[in-house]
C-alpha cells in the first residue's frame, strides 16, 4: 500500500487520499437493487463501477468487506412517503406473494452479476430481514428528539435536525429551498413540515408486506434500511458509502441524516457516487418506459438494439468512460465497445506468442507505473484502457519482431495484464467470442428463413409452420417484418 489512492468525495466536493479509518480493513457500503423488476443498463453502471472499488482496494492489499442490501420492502413509488410498496404492488398485479418476486427478481439479479462477473458482495443483507434493527433505530432517532409520531406512523424532524446539524450537505439544497418545494405538492398533513420524511410509516388495512411495531402494525421508509444495515456490518463510522448519482437526493441525504440524529456523528468518511447512462441524453429508468433491461441487451431482443451485445461488451462499454461522466447508450457505442473488448482479448491472447529475447528495446516499468497513476487517480478508467491499447501495439510490434524484450521483463509484461485487464478491470473471455457465434447463427438462420420464404411461395404451409415451430422450441422467436425477418434469443 506505498501507492496514494485518490478518491473524489462527493460530500467536500473535492479529490482526496484514501485513507482508511481502520486498515488494512475497509468498510464498503452500496446501495443494492429494489428487487420488483430486471436489472437494465442503468442497474449494470453502479453494479460494475463498485465492483471495480472492491476489486481495485483487494489489489491494493486492503481487507474489504463490501456490503450491498437488497431492497425489498418500503420503496414506494417515485421514492415519496405514500402511495404503493413497489414490489407489493406487482404482487397484486400478478397474484403473487411479495416474497416470490422478491425471490424471482433477486436470482435474475444475481444471474445478471455474474455474468457481467461482478465479484459477489461479502453480505448482501434484505431490509425484509432487518426490521428488527430498523425499528431499534427508529426508536434512537425518537429518544434523540429528531423524530415524532403522527397517527401510527414516524416521521424525522427536518426542522428539530437543521438546528444542529446540516441537513441538505450532500447534495447542496437547502432546507427553506426543501421546504418551498414541497409545500404546493403537500398533502400529507400528517407531516409537521413538507420535507420530514418517513422512517416508519402506518400499515393501511389492505397493506400485505407489514410488521409489528411499538406504534401498530407498519412498515419502514425505505432511506431508513441503509443506515441500519451498513451500521449493523461495518459500524457506525466506516469507509466508503457507494451509489448511483441518482441516489443523492433524497436517499442518502437521509440516511446521513439519520445516522446522524441516531449516532451523534457522521457514519460515512467517503461518500462516491456513478454518474447515470441515458438514452439520446434522456435519463434511462423505469418510469421514462426508455429502458434496455440487461437480458434484453444480451439476447438482442430490444428495438432499440440493432444486434445482442455480450456481457463483457457492456462491461468494456461501461469501464470505457470514467464513473463520474455521463454514459450515453447508442448502437454505434456499444459496436465500438466490442471491438475494442475483442482487440484487447486478442492482443492477452498473443501474449503467450511472444519470444523472450537476449536484447531489450521496451519499458515495461514505465507502462505499469501508467496504469497505476491511472487508477490512483479517482480510478480513471478510460486513461487506463488507453495505456493498455498502447501496450496492445507493443505487444503487436513484439510479435511482429519490431521490438525486443528480455525474458524478465516478458513476465512483467504478462502480469501486468492479468492484473489490469482479469483481475482489476474484471473482465474476462467470452468462452467463444459471442459475436462470431451469432454471426454463425445469423447465417444458418438466413439460410433457414430462405427455405422457409419459399415454402411460403409454394404454398407449403405445413414446412413453413414446421420450421417456425421447431426454430420456437429451440428458443429462437421469429418476428416477420416489411423487411423480412428479425430473430432473437428467449431468456
Ligand atoms: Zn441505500
């Protein structure tokens, strides 16, 4: 750990040196998924960019222990204190217990980590396993006199909190800004301010996903999860707290608030946070209907998408552009991002092609050191990509005899890889490179759909339907289009 890590802290808007409270220990804390739907391209962002914090600080030689929670209780829709429990809202729609899509949406999940080879978190803690503790602490932040009751539900004390300490640091609003705000859209007079939120909200009659409390039947807010879990795995003060740009406001502005009005004192020296992927500029999400989901840009089956991209497509894609940037999807990209992802496997690939020579023409310390600076500078990702490509045409000009090098700094040059490009970058080989098996694929099915066309002109449905058919039951779905035909992969 001679090796000076700067990170950008979103709370002093400023780059510091990484220096943990306890090492060689690191506490890491990100914000999991809300487990009611797939995972899209905006979910992969976050998932990819803590994955490379977790592996870079193990690089580094520190002890993490990486906490990401799974949501599934408590997050309503458009993240205010009322309306719907999101996942208690789809179990109604499709007449199912909670606990099933929390369970469905949760493997999906984590079929999609892996194969974006994400490395598992060390804890992935449900809010649904926690309520015990959340209730403790709601009961904290009352003693504490920064929270009230209102007709069975808990409300923290915006007002009561802002004369001690700063509520809005994070993310720079203001109270009397909050207050103004909110006032036209109130219509939670249960509130004694528009911008206290909920800890603990009242269990309606018809309400399913509800827990005993002090106060009745209820549930918990849903900022209120983060602040109990990551209290519970990595203390009241540890390291790093991660999550998507997007979180800032609200949800970690209360939860600082929260830890706050419990503990007395900050519980996050770090605060990071990914800028988000958009579509033609706009924002992707699920209320905005413009959203890819990770299965869908792996099979293809989008209209979006002009062809399927591999999952090691979109990590490149993703680790491509440095985590604190903008990240906007286009077909154009993500062609690009697969070319580079197979230029730098071939060029890993050649590595072992490479002869050890008595002379030496290259400096390979000096690459290394690069790659380093690059990573230690807020994880800067795209500079280290750079530097890597650079090595690429060394080990281009290697192979073709341009260039010499002895058999010490061969090795140097190999690990050098393995570490920047598996073990740091996370990525990994496409068993077959996926594009050439769909490339195949694409042919054999051109050939397919021309038998079929002609069946059709000759009137000969049985074969026609016979091959639709079969090609279904081999998992291929055929849409006929103007054009002639498009075919995508089911799930
Ligand atoms: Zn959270």
């Amino acid at each position: 750990m001679k090796e000076h890590l700067i990170i950008y802290n979103t709370l002093t808007r400023k780059k510091e040196v990484f220096e943990p409270i306890n090492p060689p220990f690191v506490g890491l804390y990100v914000c999991g998924p809300t487990v009611y739907g797939d995972a899209h391209l905006g979910h992969a962002r976050p998932a990819i960019t803590f994955d490379l914090v977790f592996r870079y600080l193990q690089h580094l030689g520190y002890k993490v222990r990486y906490v990401r929670n799974i949501t599934d209780v408590g997050h309503l829709t458009n993240d205010s204190d009322d309306g719907e429990d999101k996942i208690e809202k789809k179990a109604k729609l499709d007449r199912l217990e909670p606990m099933e899509i929390v369970q469905f949406y949760t493997n999906r999940y984590h079929k999609n980590m892996e194969q974006l080879n994400t490395l598992p978190p060390s804890i992935e803690p449900h809010a649904s396993g926690h309520i015990i503790e959340q209730e403790e602490l709601v009961k904290k932040i009352l003693d504490n006199g920064y929270a009230y009751e209102s007709d069975g539900s808990i409300y923290f004390d915006v007002d009561a909190y802002s004369k001690k300490y700063n509520y809005g640091k994070l993310s720079g609003r203001r109270v009397d800004e909050l207050i103004a705000n909110t006032r036209q859209l109130d219509g939670q007079s249960e509130k004694r301010n528009p911008a206290d939120f909920a800890l603990w909200k009242k269990a309606t009659p018809e309400h399913i996903m509800r827990w005993p409390s002090p106060w009745g039947d209820g549930f918990p807010g849903w900022h209120l999860e983060c602040s109990c879990m990551s209290q519970k795995y990595l203390g009241d003060r540890f390291d790093i707290h991660g999550g998507g740009l997007d979180l800032q406001f609200p949800h970690h502005e209360c939860e600082i608030a929260q830890s706050t009005a419990a503990y007395g004192h900050e519980a996050v020296k770090y605060w990071m946070h990914n800028n988000m992927v958009t579509i033609n500029g706009q924002k992707m999400g699920k209320s905005l209907g413009n959203f890819i989901t990770l299965y869908q840009l792996f099979s293809g089956d989008n209209d979006v998408l002009e062809q399927a991209y591999s999952p090691m497509t979109i990590r490149f894609f993703i680790l491509q552009a440095h985590y604190r940037s903008p990240l906007d999807f286009s077909n154009e990209a993500l062609k690009a991002a697969q070319k580079g992802y197979e230029r730098m496997m071939a060029a890993v690939n050649a590595l072992d092609k490479i002869k050890p020579s008595a002379e030496n023409t290259v400096a390979i310390d000096d690459l290394s050191a690069k790659c380093h600076e690059a990573m230690n500078d807020d994880l800067n990702t795209p500079i280290l990509i750079s530097h890597l490509f650079d090595g690429v045409r060394l080990i281009n000009s290697l192979i073709a005899g341009n260039e010499k090098i002895n058999p010490d700094n061969l090795t140097k040059l190999k690990k050098l890889y393995h570490d920047f490009v598996f073990d740091i970058l996370g990525l990994k080989a496409e068993s077959e490179s996926a594009s050439q098996d769909r490339e195949v694929m694409g042919k054999i099915l051109d050939m397919v759909m021309s038998i079929r066309t002609e069946a059709k002109q000759k009137k000969d449905w049985a074969t026609s339907d016979k091959i639709r058919d079969e090609l279904k039951a081999a998992g291929v779905i055929i849409k006929d289009t103007k054009d002639g035909y498009e075919w995508s992969l089911e799930n």
